[in-house]
C-alpha cells in the first residue's frame, strides 16, 4: 500500500513540475513576442466575384401563323442549325386562304384587261370615230353654206329668177349643218371623256390587282409560317409547346402570341459575374479599354478622325505604380461541376451601372470564356460560376506578413518593429521602421519604400505580436 502512495506521489510531482515548466514556456514566450522572416518574392493579389454562365444570346420563338401544333421534332439539348424545321403546324387552313387569295388575284387580273382593253377601244376607236363624225358634219356645213350663199345672191340679181321658197330650204340646210357640226363636236368631248373614265377604271383595276396580290402574298407566307425554322444555329434551351395545341400568333393576338421554343447561341460563352463596387476600379484598369464604359469606337473611314478634331473620351481608373499590374493574366474561372478544372476567359464589357445584389452595390462584367475546354460548360449554362481576376501581380519585391503592420507610435504613417539587440539588455528590443506599403493579399504585403533613411532587407526579423515588457523593464524604461 505504501508502494502504491509513493508512486502517486511521485507521478503527481513530475506532473506539477512539467505544469509549471510549461506555463514558464508560455510566459516567457509572451514576453519575448513573435516574429516572422521579411522575404522577397511575387506578390498575386486576386479580386473574386460570382455570377452564372450565359450563351452569348437567346432568341425566343412565337410563330406568325395560327394553328395546331402536328410536329416538334427537337427537344431540350439537341442542337439545331439555322433554317431546320423546329415546329410544323397544321396548314389545311392556310392553304385554303391561300387558294381563296389566287381566285381573287386572278379575278382582278381579268377585270385590269378588260379595263385597258375598255380603254384603248375608247382611245382608238371612239374619239376617231367621234372626230370622223366632226369632220363629215363640218363638210355637210360647207357645202350647204355655199348652196345658201348662190341663192342668195341669185335672189339678190335676180328676184324673179329664185322662188322665197327655195331660199328658205337652203337656209334651212344650213341651220341643220350648222346644228350637226355642234353634236358631232359634242360627242368628240364625251369621246374624250370617256377615254379618260377608261383610264380611271385601268386605274382603279391595277389598284385591286396590288391589293389582291398583296392579300395572296400574305396568305402565302402565313402558309410557309406553319413551317417555323431555326433562326440561328444553337441549342434548344427550352420546348414549350406539344403536338396537339393550338397556338396563337404573335402578330394577331392581343397578349402576344405563344412562346414556341427558346435557342440558346453557344458560338461563344460567357460567365457573368457580379463585382464589388470596391474593386470594380481595379477590374476597370485590368480590363481591355474596348471593355470600359465610355469607349469609342470610331469606323474606319469617319471622316472626324481624319480632320484632327476628334472629340475625347476618358474615362477615370485607378492608377498604380508601373510594374504592378498584369494586364496579359487572363480571368481564372471554375465551376462546382468539375471542380479540379480551371477555366480561363478574357473582360469583354463592364456595366456602367450598378446594381444592389443584397444591398450592396455591384457591377456586372461580362468575361467571354476562350479556354480550349470551354465546351464542358455549353451543358451547363446558367450554374454558379467564380470569377478570379488578377489586378495586382509585383515580381520580385519586399514582401512581410500582413499582421507586422504597425501604426506610428510618433504620429501619422505605419511601419513595422524590428528586433534591435542592445548591449547590457538581456532580450532585444523592438525599434519602429516607417515604411510605404504596396498592395496585399490579406497574407503579405508589399514594401514599396523603407522611409526616414532606414532600412529593411530580407531574412530580417519583424514583429507580428509585439513583446510584453516585465516590470522591472518598465521600472528601468521609466529611470531612464
């Protein structure tokens, strides 16, 4: 039993003795504070968004035409290529229009020939007529004027030689041709009347004819629109009608018409993403400058880029000193659906306007996906996408850890401590550098400048945790 004590004993002393070792170590750890290795090195620092991968467009489809749906050969996923049937509907009812509309063209083609048959006849023949009719008269005329003007002077000479009565027949006959050449150019006028009535119907004929025509083209195509085709080459996003419905037009019904189909063109992919108005500036800057809002871009040939006054467009970005960006790092892409693959794509437009996305302000930038394995995400269009942009790359620069960033304790600026050794001290003592900072990545930071003639190199020690002076350090500190 007292075997059993001692060891007890002895076990919990050696426990007690490595608890206070223990404790010591901590203490005297805090005491001394925590340093890392200022080093030199690259320094990436990335701007992240989300956002949703997108085709390049979608082009929804209503048809034209009325009519029951009798074939839907494509469904959701296949690829369809411009001009192939997507959707037939039934055409008995648009043929039918369509035969109505020829009898109808064909009848008023007939109606226009005979019109301009009616109205050369009346040119041709009616006013020739009616001014040979003209002509006979004005002879008629003539002639009994000269019968009348020999009995008259016959009378005049010789009054016994003429009876009154044969003088009153020639003047009669002369009032009847005088009388017959008015009718005659009576109806020279209604002649010409009538070729001008003629010609009014010949107008009117050739009007109907257009608008038949024109009805019989409409009929036509609204029978080639039960045939409604692919207007681009893409892929079926969605399939929204089956074989057996009815569906309206999108020209003649009062809510639009029937959503048919929707084709997405994947000739090109997108993600579009969402980037923080506090970092937009930086994408601003990294983006090509066709991609920035405020661009112009000027045709070839406009002749206010060849007189010299050219109107000039800026647009303000952040600036950073040279060597900080790099600008031919192209925005790294992935997806949860093959998440050990990177994606890569280049900033083809930034929004110039904002939008509050859980009540903060972002901007939507659209990056067009070039990366030899983009196809993968032709299937998966509209998932979450995550955007890496590379805005600050530096090579070769003074980087320390982010948490040595220490405030002035001598006024404005910030620095990091380092350890000084002074003879006759038993541990180093901190000494503040003022320093001009770069950018960082939350991990590191970059030291563009070491200030007030001090210096810093790498492997040189620097202060993340300060030390905790002991009293009897505070005590000496305040003597001196």
């Amino acid at each position: 039993m007292k075997k059993v004590i001692i060891i007890i004993l002895v076990t919990g002393a050696i426990l007690g003795v490595y608890m206070l070792a223990r404790g010591f170590q901590v203490e005297l750890s805090a005491l001394q504070g925590e340093t890392v290795k200022a080093r030199r090195g690259d320094l990436v620092v990335p701007i992240t968004a989300s956002g949703k991968i997108e085709p390049a467009n979608i082009v929804n489809i209503k048809s034209e035409a009325s009519g029951t749906v009798v074939e839907t050969p494509y469904v959701e996923g296949q690829m369809v290529a411009h001009g192939d049937l997507i959707v037939r509907l039934d055409e008995e009812d648009e043929r039918r229009s369509v035969e109505r509309a020829d009898a109808d063209f064909l009848r008023a083609q007939i109606t226009l020939d005979r019109a301009r048959i009616s109205h050369r006849q009346s040119q041709e023949v009616g006013v020739m007529l009616a001014q040979a009719r003209l002509d006979q008269a004005k002879a008629r005329y003539a002639l009994a004027e000269i019968n009348f003007e020999k009995q008259k002077i016959i009378l005049d000479t010789a009054p016994g030689a003429s009876a009154p009565i044969e003088y009153k027949s020639h003047l009669q006959n002369l009032e009847e041709a005088k009388a017959t050449v008015k009718a005659a150019e009576a109806e020279l006028v209604q002649a010409h009347i009538a070729v001008e009535l003629a010609g009014k119907e010949v107008d009117a004929a050739e009007q109907t004819v257009q608008t038949a025509k024109k009805v019989l083209e409409d009929a036509q195509k609204r029978l080639r629109e039960t045939e409604i085709r692919a207007p681009i080459d893409g892929m079926v996003l969605r399939r929204q009608v089956q074989v057996g419905e009815v569906i309206l037009s999108g020209k003649t019904s009062l809510v639009g018409g029937t959503d048919l189909m929707q084709i997405a063109d994947i000739g090109d992919l997108y993600a579009v993403v969402n980037v923080d108005e506090a970092d937009i500036g930086m994408v601003h800057t990294l983006a090509p400058v066709s991609a920035r809002p405020g661009h112009m871009q000027t045709p070839q040939g406009n002749p206010a880029t060849q007189s010299g006054d050219s109107a000039e467009t800026s647009v303000q970005t952040v600036e950073f000193p040279a060597g900080i960006l790099d600008e031919d790092e192209q925005v790294e892409l992935t997806v949860e659906s093959f998440p050990e693959e990177k994606f890569y794509g280049v900033i083809e437009r930034i929004s110039p306007s904002s939008e509050i996305v859980q009540a903060i302000a972002t901007f939507r930038v659209r990056i067009r996906i070039n990366s030899p394995n983009r196809d993968k995400l032709a299937a998966l269009l509209n998932t979450q996408v995550e955007a890496q942009f590379t805005v600050h790359s530096l090579r070769d620069v003074l980087l320390v850890s982010y948490d040595a960033i220490k405030p002035n304790p001598d006024g404005e600026g910030f620095g990091v401590y380092v350890p000084v050794q002074t003879p006759g001290q038993p541990r180093p003592e901190p000494m503040f550098k003022r320093c001009r900072f770069g950018p960082d990545n939350a991990i590191e930071v970059a030291v563009l400048e070491v200030l007030d003639n001090e210096m810093l190199k790498p492997g040189d020690d620097v202060y993340t945790r300060l030390p905790i002076k002991t009293e009897k350090e505070r005590r000496q500190e305040s003597r001196r």
